[in-house]
C-alpha cells in the first residue's frame, strides 16, 4: 500500500526526472568532452536554482562562438543573435521587461573583438544584465585562430610565426568602464561560479563576470587545466571589494586572483 | 474667390533665422484656411558656411508637390539669395534689406542679378527691428512684416503664429517678436502704399481645424507615441534625428523611453531584444546607418522577431549627400543583407501616410514577426503639409500580436509550419513555452537543423509567411484610370506628389494619362500593378535614384519596356519634368 509519504516521493521523484524544473535542457551541450564550459554551465545551473527562479523569467542571450550555442543547452528562454551582438539584444530585452532575469554569455572573441564597442556603453548605462565572458583565448568554433586575448607569440594555423598584438585584459576593462560589479572566476570552480553569479545577480546592474576557461581541442600551451588550476588562487582573505582603486591594483598586480573584485556600494 | 497657387521662398546664411521665418510663413497661411507644402534645405555645417531656403507653395485647393517657380523671395542675405533668382516667376516680390548687416558684402547684391519686371522692396529689416526691440535678431521678422503688407495678408495671421512660438519664453518674448512684425508691417505699409496687392485674400470658412500643420518627422514621432511606443533606440544621423529628438522630448509622459545608443547595429539589436520580450520599440536611421543595421535586420527575418526600423533616406552612397534628398536604399532596404531574407517593406507618400504607415508597422511586425521597413526620404521627413489629420484611437493601434494556445504549453513548437506561415509567438514570462529564437536554421522546435529537407522546408514557411501579409498591405491606388491610358506613371514615397501633379495637368491638357500609387514595396501586389501596366500602352516610372529602383522591381511584369525617369539631383523631381516626359512619350504614341 503507497502511504501519502511514499506517493508525494513518487511525484517528486516523476518531476525531478521530467527536468522540468532543471536550469538544464534536454539537450545535451554539444561542446568538445573536457571543455571548460562545462563547469561553467554548472555553475550558472546551480546559480538559478538556488535562487529559486522561475525558468520562464529568465532570458539568456549570446552571439556566436562556442558559448554562443549556451542556450540551447538551457531550459530558459533563449535568444542566439549574430555575432558580438548578445549585449544590445540583452538590453533591448531587459529594458522592455525589467521583471526578466537577464544572462548574457558570450566568448572572447565575440565579447572582446566584434562585439568589443558595446561593453563600455552596457556598462555605463548600468543596465540589470549579468554577462559571463568565457575567456579561453582561443576561437574554437572557427577552428583554432588567436583572439583578442592570446598572449603575445600565440601559434595557430592563423598566426603561423606567433602574434604580435598586445592581449586584452577584459576584466581590467570592466573596471575601467565603470560596470558596477566584476567578478573573475574559473571554469574549474562551478562553486565558486555560482557563488559570484548569486551575489551578482542581486546585483541591481550590470555585473561582469570574466571567467578563465579551457579550448582542450584548440589550446594546448596557454589556458589549458593544468596551467589554469596552477595559476589561478583566491583573492586574499581581507580584499575589499568596495574599494575601485583596489581593485585595479589588485587587477594591475595579479592576473589570477579569484573572486568578486569590484562591488559599487549601493 | 481667384484660385491661389503661389510659392514664397526664404533665403538667408545659417543663423539668420530663415527656417523660423518659412515655419510662420506655413503656419500663417494654414491659419488663414489654405493649403500649404513647404520644404526647408539646411546646410549639413551649422553656423557661418551655408545656405538655407525654405519654399513654401500655399494654394486654395491641395497641394501634392513643390512650387517650381518663385512668387515672392525673402532675402534675409543677398549674397546666399543670388542662387535663387534663376528660380524666380516673372513679376514676383522681392524684398531685401536695403540696409544689410555688416557681413554682407556689397558687390554680392542681389538686385545686380535680377531679371528686368521683378518687382522689389528694399526694406532695412535690422534697423527696423532694433527700433521695434532693441536688437537686430527680429530682422526675420520684420520682413515678414514687409510681405504680409504687400501681399495683403491678414497680419492677425501672423500676429497669432508668432505668439503660439515665442509664448514658452514669456510675454517679454512674445511682444518683441510681435512688435518687430508690426514694424516690418507698418514700414511697408507707408513705404509701398501705392503697390500693395492682394495675393491672399481672406477665405470666409477660415482655418479647419482638423487640418495640421506636421512635417514627415513629427508625424512620424506621433504615429509612434500613439501606437503605444515603449522604446526608441537610435543613434543620430541626418536626417533621421529629429524623430529622435522629438521622441526624446515626448514619449517620457507617455511612459516610454529613448536610449541613444553607441552605434547602428546595438540600435537595431535592442530593438530585436525588446520586441522578444514583447514591448514595442523601433529605430530610425538614414542609408549609411541601414547599412549597418542589415545583418541584424535579416536576424529577425531567420529568428523571426519583429522589428520596426525607418530608413530615412539620403542621398548616397556612403556618407553622400546627408541633407539632400534622394530614393536610393529601396534596393538596400527590400535585398539588403545575407541570405534569402524576405521582409516587409512599406514606404508613405506624404505625412498624412507616414503617420499612418508607422502605426501599421509595428502592427504588421507583430502579425509577421519579422521586421518591417518604413522607407521615407528628406523631402518627406522634412516636408511641411496642412492636411486634415485625424489621430489614431487606440483600438487602431492594437496590437496584432498571436500568442500560443495554452493547449500547447509543455509541447510548444515556436516555428509551427503553419498554412499562413504565421508560428504563435511566446513572450519571456510565459510559462510552459520557453524556446531559444535562433539565427540558424532551426526547425519546427527551433532547434539548429542544417539538414537539406529542414532548410527547404523552413525557407518556404518564411517566404510563404511574407507573401500572405499582402493581405494586410495597402494595395496600390489608382488615379485617373480609365480601360486604356496612353501613358501610365507609377510613382512611389516623397515623389508621387509630383507625379500626381503631372497627371492631372496633362490630362488638363486633354491626354489619356493615369497615376498609380505603389506603397507596398515588399512585398508587392503584381497582379494590381500588372492590370494597370497592361492597359497602360506606355508605362513610367520617375524616381530619384540613378537606375530606376523600382522600376527595376516591377519591369519582369510586362513585356513593353518601362520608361524611367531618373534623378539625382539632391532636389524633389519639379512635376513639370514628368509632364515634359509624359508628352514626349505622348508623340512617340501617337
């Protein structure tokens, strides 16, 4: 006999296995196994279920890349633009219903080169976006070319004797264009993730979150996961995130600390 | 009464007050119950290197096109005011001030480029205006003081324009600029009683108060506020911005907002991101900015999300002409972009049609969802009409968008083929319907298909989905059309007012000619525009582009040639160049 314990199980259990309630889509993310968007989907999945928020209430948008393909991968509504264009689809979206949650995603090169001239200006009008930049400094869907934040000498197919261009520090940028929360993290730290997404989706403005990331199939000399896991280390225990001057020191001095780095007092 | 047609230009240096002296001109004559089309050309510097006119023809009975001819020049700066005589009717006024400011150089007089039978009336506009108010800034003014007493204008006309413009800055205001006209009035008065004449006499049914004086661009903001606007995006360009400006202005009491944006492409970009979420929003832009709008554009033609974005011509290419007028960017406007990407292009004729077309648009995006061109150019932008004007209710302004069934919540295919090609669209917020609008090919589900039989298939539902909006497209009008026309002129935006005047002057002159309005440009109603070209045993098309744009779109639907007319000349086409060709081809007919 099913006592009412046994069938309120049951229904829970139908309900956990329909996904319905899961951050997480169906479909299942066609990135490279090893990737580091992996944790990165973990991360913002944790995120959104830990808020609690109703799955129809977010929208998450992207360009083109690799993370553009993110919301597919993802049981909210979704809006996959062109390339370097998820920034003004996001405000076009929160501007007309400032009840949305908003989660722009994106890579470096759609972030950082096409789509570079609209960071500044999402960041200074302080609009209730939450965008994660996925840096792994590689273009993986184009198969392997340098992107705005490959160290200088970087080989690909497309830089066969090493690249001369100065790389891009996205979130010494975010600082500079006033964004009113930066966080950098790490695809190998999905709590860590969550942990920043929760604080900066309460955030009431825009917040950045510049996350290091992996291309196994693409990379294997800069950000792979054993440099990363060595470089990488926690801000230190009495950094202040308040302090903007701080905070570009800290960004001047370390390009590997780990956490929230900037949060403007409200 | 005599019939009244009769053109008035205003011609001064940038700073002079030239396009507010033609505005009261407009709006004194709209006062006085005439009709009135005027059209400013400003130079793109904006102080100290060029030109303005202002032409304003005013008429007792409508008026579609441009004056060609002058009747009276205003000239606030003989040297700028030389380029206009050749424009000049004979015996038209002329008044110049006979006492010119300093930087007005002497051997620039317009008098010494004068056809012989000009009728002139030096007037010391400045002095005038610095006895009346202290300051030469009212010689504007004083000469159109000067005009209204020689054309016998009732100057409560005038009094009453000046007043309603000056009235937010005071009554100090006010006077002084009323006291300026009066003395321009009474100088001429006294000065030329022995030649005043009576141009405008005084008609007894006055002003109807429906009718309003509205340029293109102001209409354009109306038609956006009344349709329940919640977003402008845009960043400026001539001579889209003062839609811009006025929507700034306007739509925070109305609960809407305007961002500028940092470019083109984030404008219509935020446009595509709020029409997803379900608000109304739209953009304007001019060629160059188009440009940069395209790929995008086509994003919401494949991800099908409805967008309304006014392109204001100019002309082009590149950078171009920016405040001159021209009709090059159809081409851009209904192919523009990557891939088979079908929209909807509609583009007004005059303000009474962009005020309406704008509110369409937004409803015809929704239905469609797809983004929808409003095509219009700087002499329609910045045209001035009197025409009665009858706002919109709400219920006109409805929105026509389709929502999913409950009955499909949890099983939601957001790109449906459906047999109209129209997929119920889903908001954020919407439980039980969330998907991903993509630019890829997708299928029903909206998942990336790149399979051969997927892309037929959605490529077809996409193109099937614009040709069934013909339905809610305005089908072309005729004009004078009988069963057989010797000539039939089809015309399209800013210029059929032109051919429409063309039309109707050569049928006065006893020719079978007929007019035919195209308004729906993508897409378009062939079998209408087929009907009229096959009765029509020659077909022209005037436009102002140098290959003939439209013409270009509509040639395959007969077998006889199409005439074009082309011009790129920067200016409207005068309807007098269409009639010279009508009656051309009228000889090689007969």
């Amino acid at each position: 006999m099913k006592t009412p314990a046994r069938i309120l199980a049951d229904q829970v259990n139908r309900i956990q296995k329909s996904g319905r309630f899961s951050p997480r889509s169906a479909s299942l993310p066609t990135w490279c196994p090893g990737c580091g968007y992996f944790g990165i989907h973990q991360g913002l999945n944790d995120c959104i279920s830990r808020l609690g928020l109703p799955l129809a209430e977010i929208v998450t948008v992207s360009g083109i890349g690799c993370a553009g393909r993110y919301p597919f991968f993802s049981n909210t509504y979704g809006l996959h633009t062109v390339h370097g264009r998820a920034l003004p689809a996001a405000t076009g979206v929160k501007l007309a219903n400032p009840n949305l949650t908003v989660f722009a995603v994106g890579g470096d090169g759609d972030g950082l080169a096409i789509g570079g001239g609209h960071l500044p200006h999402i960041a200074r009008r302080n609009i209730d976006v939450n965008y994660l930049l996925f840096d792994n400094s590689i273009y993986g869907l184009t198969k392997g070319q340098p992107s705005p934040s490959s160290p200088i000498g970087t080989k690909t197919k497309a830089s066969p004797y090493g690249t001369v261009d100065k790389p891009l520090n996205a979130t010494l940028m975010a600082l500079s264009y006033g964004a009113s929360f930066v966080a950098r993290l790490f695809a190998g730290d999905p709590k860590g993730i969550t942990e920043a997404l929760i604080e900066g989706v309460r955030n009431p403005g825009f917040s950045f979150f510049h996350i290091y990331t992996t291309c196994v199939t693409f990379d294997k000399n800069f950000k792979t996961w054993t440099h990363l896991k060595e470089w990488t280390h926690a801000l230190s225990q009495d950094y202040n995130p308040n302090d903007l001057r701080r905070a570009f020191n800290e960004v001047l001095n370390d390009d590997f600390s780990l956490g929230v780095i900037f949060k403007r007092d409200i | 009464m005599p019939e009244v047609d009769f053109t008035v230009e205003v011609c001064g240096m940038a700073g002079d007050g030239t396009i507010a002296a033609g505005g009261l001109i407009n709006e004194a004559m709209s006062l006085g119950g005439f009709s009135v089309l005027g059209f400013d050309s400003y130079p793109a510097e904006i102080r100290g290197f060029g030109r303005c006119v202002t032409n304003s023809r005013i008429g007792s009975n409508d008026i579609v096109a441009l004056g060609e001819k002058t009747h009276a020049l205003i000239s606030l700066n003989d040297e700028q005011s030389r380029s206009r005589a050749p424009f000049l009717a004979e015996h038209s006024l002329v008044f110049f001030d006979s006492n010119p400011p300093a930087y007005v150089s002497e051997d620039n007089s317009l008098l010494s480029v004068l056809p012989p039978g000009e009728e002139v009336f030096g007037m010391p506009f400045g002095e005038l205006a610095v006895g009346a108010s202290g300051s030469s800034r009212g010689r504007n003014l004083t000469a159109l003081g000067g005009f209204a007493a020689v054309t016998g204008t009732d100057p409560n006309l005038f009094r009453k324009v000046i007043r309603d413009k000056f009235k937010s800055k005071g009554e100090k205001v006010v006077n002084i600029n009323v006291k300026s006209f009066d003395a321009g009035y009474q100088y001429a008065l006294e000065k030329f009683s022995d030649r005043l004449k009576s141009v405008f006499p005084k008609i007894e049914t006055g002003h109807d108060p429906q009718k309003v004086t509205l340029s293109g661009n102001q209409a354009i903001g109306m038609a956006a506020i009344d349709a329940g606007l919640k977003l402008y995006f845009g960043y400026p360009i001539t001579p889209a911005t003062p839609i811009m400006e006025y929507l700034a202005k306007y739509l925070p009491e109305h609960g809407g907002r305007v961002v500028q944006m940092e470019d083109e492409i984030s404008s219509i970009g935020a446009v595509l991101g709020s029409f997803y979420a379900g608000a109304r929003s739209m953009t304007a832009t001019s060629g160059p900015g188009f440009a940069l709008m395209t790929e995008l554009i086509t994003h919401g033609v494949m991800a099908e999300i409805p967008a309304v974005i006014l392109d204001a011509q100019r002309g082009g290419p590149a950078t171009g002409l920016p405040t001159k007028t021209e009709q090059s960017d159809l081409h851009a406007a209904v192919f523009g972009g990557p891939g088979d990407s079908a929209r909807i292009v509609i583009a007004p004729t005059n303000v009474e049609e962009c005020y309406h077309f704008v509110i369409r648009s937004f409803q015809l995006a929704e239905k469609y969802q797809t983004p929808v061109i409003v095509l219009t150019d700087f002499f329609l932008d910045n045209r001035v009409e009197n025409r009665p004007f009858i706002r919109a209710s709400e219920g006109q302004a409805a929105s026509w968008n389709v929502f999913p069934d409950d009955a499909f919540k949890d099983r939601y295919q957001r790109y449906a083929d459906t047999p109209s090609g129209i997929s119920p669209r889903a908001l954020p917020g919407m439980q039980g319907f969330n998907f991903t609008a993509t630019g890829l090919e997708h299928t029903e589900k909206g998942s990336p298909d790149y399979s051969s039989e997927n892309h037929a298939k959605m490529s077809e539902k996409r193109h099937r989905k614009i040709r069934y909006a013909l339905k809610d497209l305005e089908k072309p009008a005729e004009f004078f059309v009988s069963d057989n026309l010797d000539v039939g002129v089809i015309g399209w935006g800013s210029t059929f007012g032109s051919v429409l005047e063309a039309v109707e002057k050569s049928r006065k002159n006893g020719f079978k000619v007929g007019a035919l309005k195209i308004t729906s440009l993508f897409p378009y109603h062939s079998e209408t525009i087929k009907a009229f070209m096959a009765k029509s045993r020659r077909v022209l098309v005037p436009e102002l582009n140098y290959e003939g744009q439209l013409a270009n779109l509509i040639a395959h639907l007969d077998s006889k040639p199409v005439e074009r007319l082309n011009f790129v000349t920067g200016a409207p086409i005068p309807p007098s160049a269409i009639q010279n060709r009508i009656e051309e081809l009228l000889e090689v007919v007969a």
